[in-house]
C-alpha cells in the first residue's frame, strides 16, 4: 500500500466526490473505487456508539483547551 503514487491513493475520494452517478446518495462505503460492504465490526450498533461518545469526548477536550 506505501508504495502507491498518491494520485492513486486519492483516487476513491476523488471518485467519491465527482461521480455524477453518486451526486445525492451517501452512507456507502468504497475502496478503489468500488462499493463494498462494510465489515462485521464497521456495522456494530455497540462499537458505532463507542466511537460517537468518544468522538464528543475529544471534541470537547479540544474545545476546552482553544478557550483558555
């Protein structure tokens, strides 16, 4: 994976971003450039939870820390 030129490493987001056939979907997953399904562990309820609680969690340090 190192060894790809990034062009090629941007391509999906790239892909993602332009395609026309894409403009007004979202929610799906890719990887070069091709829809994928998800894994198992990408679609637990409990782990999505986790990472939201500590998403907030680190957004708020962050805030706390810029206003003193």
């Amino acid at each position: 994976q190192l060894s790809i030129g990034k062009f090629q490493r941007a391509a999906t987001t790239v892909y993602c971003a332009t395609a026309p056939e894409l403009e007004g979907l979202g929610g799906m997953y890719f990887n070069n450039c091709c829809r994928c399904l998800p894994s198992q562990e990408a679609q637990n309820e409990v782990t999505a939870a986790a990472l939201w609680e500590l998403s907030e969690r680190l957004i708020q340090e962050r805030i706390g820390r810029q206003s003193k």
